[in-house]
C-alpha cells in the first residue's frame, strides 16, 4: 500500500527541519563538494555531520560518489535549490509582515 501524498511532503518538510541539513542543502546549491569542505564550513562534529548527510541520503535529497579518496555529495536535482529559494521568499513575506504589525502597534501605540 502506497502512502498518501500528503504524508510523504510531511516526510520531506521533517527531512528540512534541521539546521544541519539546511546548511549543507545550501552549500551544495553551488556544485558538488566533498565532506571535508562541508565539515569546515559548517560548526558540528564529524559523526554530526555524517548522520544528518545518511538523513538527506535516505530522502533522496543528495547524491553521493567517491571521487578519489573523497566522497562527494550533490543536490539529487535542481528542485531541492528551488524549494529552498521559495522557503526563502515565504521567510520574507513572513517577516516583512511581521515587522509591517510590529510598525502599527508602534504608531497607533498598540490601541487597535
């Protein structure tokens, strides 16, 4: 039995909500890259970094292959930048409205 559509976005929503996982989906927004170059750009432990890499593996997210004695990892298609371009914009809808209250009740000194 296949699982309904809904729950596998729910699937992949839980998959991006690690701040690990962002940060290498990010960093792989511009072309592959080894381990070792995400290990230095982003502050965790290695074994850290290893779990959150097998998670993004597991959903199909990124692609992996030894290039040598490294091991390489690249965004599994260009609609994982994308949708983290689109969580991005609604970021920024979402605060810039934020901030648009946040103006009113200073100037109407929070009375409406």
């Amino acid at each position: 039995m296949s699982v309904p559509l809904y729950q596998a976005k729910a699937e992949l929503f839980r998959t991006l909500g690690h701040p690990v996982r962002i940060r290498v989906l990010e960093l792989l927004q511009d072309g592959p890259k080894p381990v070792r170059d995400l290990l230095a750009a982003i502050d965790v432990e290695a074994s850290n970094l290893s779990q959150q890499l097998a998670v993004l593996r597991r959903a199909g997210m990124v692609t992996t292959w030894r290039d040598g004695p490294l091991v390489m990892y690249a965004l599994s298609t260009p609609d994982v930048a994308d949708l983290l371009a689109a969580g991005r914009r609604i970021l920024g809808a979402v605060l810039t409205d934020r901030d648009g209250l946040l103006d009113e009740l200073r100037a109407t000194g929070g009375d409406r």
